[in-house]
C-alpha cells in the first residue's frame, strides 16, 4: 500500500499516540474524538463576513442550521452542506472549517443542516431531515438571502451520501438544484466494503464502514433502498451536475468512482476527482493534507461555475485525475 508522505506522517503520528480507533469507542467517546480530530486537522480558523445559528421547522421538531455569510448584498448562492460521520458521528461543528472556507473560496452562502443522527434516529431520519431542510430553505429564501435558483447541495462522507438521496428526493417534488457535491460518498451499503486500507486500524477502514453501518440501518433490507444506497437507484438521469471527490485508500472510493459512472451514463454531467494515495477524511483536514487543500480548492471552482460566478484562474476542479465534463 503507497502512501503519500503526508499520509504516512499521519498514521505513524496516530500509532505512536495510541489513538483508539472510533469503533471501539463509546457513542460519547467517539462523537468527541471524531470533533477533535476534525478540527485539530482543519488548520486555523478562517474568518467569515457573518456566522449565525438559526432554527428552522424539521420532521420531528426543530432543525438547528449555521448560515455561513461572506460579505455582500442581496440573495446569494447557496451550498447546503451536509456533514460525515457515519450519520452516527459529527455536527453542525465538525463541518465548521469545511464551510468557512467554501464560503470564502467560492464565494456564496454555505448553510449546514444539524440533522438527527443514529442510532438514536436511524434511517430515513437523516434523509427527512436533509430534504426538509432544502425545501424549506428554498421556499424561505428571502429570510436567509438565498437565491433559490441559484442553490446547490453537499457533503462528505455520510453527508455525500445524503446530498445524493436528496437530489433523487428533489428531482421529483423540487426544488431545482444547480449542483450536488458528493466527497467520498457512501453510495452502495448492500455489500461489503473493500480498499487497501483493509483493518489498518489508524485509517478509516472496512470496519469503520460496518460500525456506522450496524448504527444507521435497521434491517438489511434497507440497504437496497435508494436513499440509502443511491447507486443502485434505477434512474439516475435529471438529476443535477455533479462533482465526485475520491481518495485511493478509501474503502469508499470504488462506489464513488461507480457512483460517477452511473451518473454520466445517465445524462448527468459528472467530474470524478480522484486523488491517488489520499485516505477518507483528507478533504476535512487541509491543515493536514495539501491534497485537502487541493480538493477544496476544486470544490469551489465547481460550484463557481454552476452558480454562474466569475472564475477565479488559481482553482481548479481537479484531483490527480479527473475524467467526465
């Protein structure tokens, strides 16, 4: 298994400290070393135009959300951005870093969705929530300053794969999306994980995957349905363009990389951006990756041109490698 030096650095920083790997932790212990590391790996703090926390109506009661703001006048683009964590893990702060840098890089609004998490709210909870939480937005717009036509869903990990379920949710009922960013997503829970990592228990590996997997679905049934497994939706076709984001060591990465497939072969226009010798989680830490870096810096330069923004010649929507248009 090639690893990229920074990645190796990492790991070899992550055994000599003895880190426990997440899944044998306890819900608490792992919610707040999954924060920790997110944000010791975040780099520092940028700074925002505005921050607000707001509350909106949700499936079950209400649904916290943090608008992110770069300075400007009127309604904006939006990003709704999804955070990972196995829809077990995570929160509105663990996608902190994530979105103050999009805001700024793109820019537009980024606005995350506190949605409930298993096992205590297992599947669809997450997927209401999300969808609820675009809707309502949409229909909101002028409170948030969002310009409705001009809206666009994201997120890594569990969150790429909720942004995927809530676009085939959208594609029926609307609203219309510009655009769906979809970083190393979970797209196909039927079977088992696969990877290099293998039980490298430093890294996200094939046991990380089963462990959210046993906390998010109830009944292996489950794993077939569309919203939870958007690759083996029927008809992926109408669905908004897509940027897939790929790490090579990441038992996640041969489902995005088909997950991308699919999706051109349906119409959609898709970019797969695969970064070679990156693990899962690189995206989430460019105070640790150059490639996470890299890779937000790509993000950005997609939504820019969905959202109909003036490029910006330092981005590129590139990984190593990028296939699609």
């Amino acid at each position: 298994m090639a690893l990229h030096p920074e990645v190796a650095a990492y790991r070899a920083a992550r055994a000599a400290a003895g880190t426990p790997p997440l899944y044998d932790q306890t819900l608490a212990e792992a919610r707040a070393a999954d924060l920790a590391a997110i944000r010791a790996g975040a780099g520092a703090v940028e700074q925002v135009f505005e921050v607000r926390d707001e509350r909106i109506p949700g499936p079950a009661g209400d649904l916290p959300l943090r608008v992110y703001r770069p300075a400007g006048s009127g309604a904006l683009p939006t990003l709704l951005y999804f955070f990972g964590g196995g829809w077990t893990l995570g929160s509105i702060d663990t996608a902190d870093g994530i979105c103050r840098r999009l805001a700024n890089l793109v820019p537009c609004q980024v606005i995350t969705v506190g949605y409930r998490l298993a096992p205590e709210h297992p599947f669809p909870a997450a997927v209401q929530d999300c969808h609820a939480a675009t809707v309502w937005i949409a229909r909101h717009a002028d409170r948030l300053g969002a310009d409705p036509g001009r809206l666009a869903v994201g997120g890594d990990s569990a969150g790429g794969n909720l942004a995927a379920a809530v676009t085939l949710l959208c594609r029926a009922d609307g609203p219309a999306l510009a655009a769906q960013l979809l970083v190393y997503p979970n797209t196909d829970q039927s079977g088992a994980p696969a990877g290099p990592v293998g039980d490298d228990s430093t890294l996200f590996n094939r046991h990380s995957v089963a462990w959210y997997r046993t906390h998010y679905l109830t009944d292996p049934a489950q794993a077939r349905d569309p919203l939870a497994s958007p690759l083996l939706a029927d008809d992926l076709s109408g669905l908004p363009p897509a940027l897939v984001v790929t790490a090579e060591l990441d038992p996640l990465c041969a489902e995005g990389q088909r997950y991308a497939e699919r999706l051109r072969e349906a119409g959609v226009p898709t970019r797969l951006a695969h970064y070679p010798q990156m693990i899962h989680g690189f995206f989430a830490m460019p105070g640790v990756f150059t490639d996470g870096r890299r890779a937000q810096a790509g993000a950005a330069a997609f939504l820019r041109e969905h959202f109909g923004l003036p490029d910006r010649a330092a981005a590129s929507p590139t990984g190593s490698a990028v296939r699609g248009g």
